[in-house]
C-alpha cells in the first residue's frame, strides 16, 4: 500500500506535479494573473452564485418593502376616494403620509395585543395615529419616546374601532374577542351581516379614514334571547405576523378632540398602558 | 469512489475558506495533509497538487506557490507515514512547515506579505487543528 522504495513510479510521478507547480511559479507575471482569474472564474462560481442569490434576496426584499408601502398608500387613497364619494361623511383628510414602523417588541402574553416599533417622535409618529398595515387596519398608536411608539392592536381589550359593513353599510363598533377574533357591539337583530362580508372603517371621528379594511365577517347568529345580533370577524391584518407596519403621520393641528372619546378609536387617552395596569 | 468524496470535500472546504476571514485556519492544507497521511504517494501528491491549484487561484499573485508545495507536502506527508508508523505527531509539523514554506515561496514569487497578526492566528488554529482534522478524516473516510 505504502512502498517505502523511493523513486519507484510513485514518486516520478510526485516529482512531475511538483515540477508543474514550480512551471506555473515561473511563468511570466501576466499570464500567471491571467491564469488564476480563468480558473477563479470556473472554480469561484459556486460563490458568485451564492452571492447573487443573497443580492437577489436583498432586491426582493427591498421591492417587497416598497410594494407594501404602495399597497398601504392605495389603501388610504382609496379610503379618501371613498370619503369623497359619500356627501355626508367627515372631509378627507390632507397632508398626511405615512411612516414605515418596523415591530421590534410585542407583548408576552399574546404577542398581538401591543407592538412596539421602532419609530416615535422623531419620526413624526404621534399618540392617536391610526397604525396599517397592506391588508387593513393594525390598531392605533397609544404612547411615544423620541424613537419608539407603542401600537394597541385590534386585539386589545380595550380597543373599539367603528366599523361599517362594506356590502350592506350598517354600522358598528367592533372590539377583541379573545385572542385571535373581533366581535361587533350594537349590531342590530335586523341588520345585515353574513359571514364573508368585509368591514370597513366607518370613519367616525377624523383619525382613521372611513373606508379603511379591518375585518372579514367570519360568523353571524341571530340569537332569539339576545338583544343584539352576535356578529364574529377575524382582522385582515395579520397581526401576529407582522414585522413592519405603517403609522399614519397626522399633522400638527389635525388631530381628534380629546375630549371626544366616546369611541375608542378617536381618541384613546383613558387606555391604561400595559404596564401601569 | 472515497477518493472524489475526499476530492469533493477539499473543494467544499477550499470554498468555506475563500468565504472565511484571514484569521480562519488554512482548511485546504490541512484536509490535504489529513488525506495524504492515508494515501499512496502519488494520490497524496494529486490530491496537494489539487488543493493548491485550489488555493492559487484565490491569490493570483502567487499562483504556482501553494500547488508546488502542497504537492510536495502531500507526497512528503505519505512518505513520513509509510515511514513513521506509530504516532501522528509530525502532521503539526508538516501543517506548520507548508504555511512557512508557501509563504516564503510565494514571497519570492513576488507577492506582498499578508498582515501579521491575522496571519499568526490562523496559522496557530491550523496547527491546533491539525490532530483532530486529521482524526476525523480518518473516522469519516477510513474507518479508523
């Protein structure tokens, strides 16, 4: 297996190799340059295609993040087309635009209900700001530093938003049921709703624009011993999954009267936050 | 079928090298030292040969430097165990002997010196690593 003979077959043959290293040492400098860059070319291409995925990957992200802040600004723009529209609802609201938030916190227990991102004051970010993401409405900014805010989600106990049924226009005010569901307050036994309808923001009160997706209607019963009927919907936005969302920056002046909060989704000052509960 | 598993392993880790930092071992040299100590001289010599080719053209400015001396220390590491049957003592001298050789060839090739510090670290991870990679190969490929 291992001849100890020296210079048999074996070691000619080492010899040879060696000798052809020792050529390519003697080569001339430019053609030695030019042969380690055809061969890096072959042998180095396994990285390059490596590398080029990984600058694919970045572009794709990139674009997506892009696609996503077009998606939220149709989204608005639509909401505002849609407040012209209806002679009797609140003016359309100018001068707003939005801002990219990416989550770097959420609470512990649920992981849904508050989100913290990493955009506050500095960035315009401001408490009452409504927080979207692509397919509908997040929630609404509740306290901020100069560099973070803290968003309650749809899934907050103590959030209301003031829907309305896209298809049928009747009105309610939809709040957390649960962990992962909404359910409608004051829904009317008489109203309709059936599951698949989608509801808009009602626009009530001049924080979120009317028209705004927020939930599809998963579940309508008309129970003969309630007052109400019991109308369950799952958020469109999918809260728990989100890694960036867009906060809604509103200009000094614009925003909802404190005062006013008999719906949660104006103004909501009385929320207790998390940790002074 | 073990030789091109092992020929295929020199390149994988020829390519984790090119994406590592300066300070990381010197993977090529040792997988070949490693190979060539359960070889016959002449693939021993093959596999160095190839293996610095490997390693020539990452650095173009010495390129022929790291082919002939890793094919001599593949062939010089074969010889030593067919000579040398007891201990593997002598592959932390071999791995430290191929750094020193290669860079003082390529140094009379022309090419520039790396930088110290970085160059030091690697060359003391190579050597510290030499036992055990070659353990390894020899658990992995030769069943020993």
């Amino acid at each position: 297996m291992h001849p100890r003979r020296l210079g048999n077959w074996q070691d000619r043959f080492a010899l040879v190799l060696a000798a052809l290293g020792l050529v390519a040492l003697l080569l001339p400098r430019p053609l030695r340059f030019q042969l380690a860059a055809r061969a890096g070319a072959v042998l180095l291409a396994p990285l390059r295609s490596l590398e080029e995925t990984r600058a694919g990957s970045r572009r794709l992200r990139e674009e997506n993040r892009r696609l996503e802040l077009l998606a939220a600004e149709l989204a608005l723009e639509n909401a505002r087309l849609h407040s012209l529209d209806r002679a009797a609802g609140p003016p359309p609201l100018t001068g707003r635009d939005l801002v990219r938030a990416p989550v770097i916190s959420r609470d512990l227990a649920t992981l849904r209900r508050y989100l913290v991102v990493s955009r506050g004051n500095r960035a315009g970010v401001s408490p009452g700001a409504p927080a979207l993401a692509a397919a509908g409405v997040v929630g609404t900014v509740i306290a901020t530093t100069p560099n973070q805010a803290l968003v309650q989600s749809l899934h907050a106990p103590e959030s209301r938003v003031a829907v309305t049924n896209r298809r049928s226009r009747v009105p309610a005010i939809a709040r957390a049921l649960g962990v992962e569901l909404l359910m409608l307050d004051y829904v009317p036994k008489d109203s309709d709703f059936h599951p698949g309808d989608t509801l808009v923001t009602a626009g009530l009160g001049g924080i979120f624009p009317s028209g705004l997706p927020v939930a599809l209607v998963t579940m309508a019963r008309d129970d003969p011993a309630a007052l109400f009927k019991t109308v369950h919907c799952r958020p469109l936005a999918a809260i728990a999954r989100l890694e960036a969302l867009f906060v809604l920056r509103i200009p000094a002046g614009a925003a909802a009267d404190p005062d006013d909060d008999w719906l949660d989704n104006l103004a909501p000052t009385g929320t207790l936050l998390p940790e002074n509960r | 079928m073990r030789r091109l598993l092992g020929l295929l392993l020199v390149y994988g880790l020829f390519l984790a090298q090119v994406l590592l930092t300066p300070w990381g071992p010197d993977l090529v040299v040792l997988a070949v030292l490693a190979f060539a100590l359960h070889e016959s001289r002449a693939w021993a010599t093959v596999i160095g040969f190839l293996g610095g080719l490997l390693l020539d053209t990452a650095s173009a400015g010495s390129f022929g430097a790291a082919t002939f001396v890793l094919a001599g220390a593949g062939w010089l590491a074969a010889l030593l165990h067919s000579v040398v049957t007891r201990g593997r003592w002598y592959i932390v001298v071999l791995s430290l002997l191929v750094l020193a050789l290669r860079l003082a060839v390529a140094r009379l090739a022309g090419a520039g010196l790396p930088p110290l510090l970085p160059l030091a670290v690697s060359a003391g991870l190579t050597v510290a690593l030499a036992v055990p990679f070659e353990l390894l190969i020899g658990r992995l490929f030769y069943r020993q």
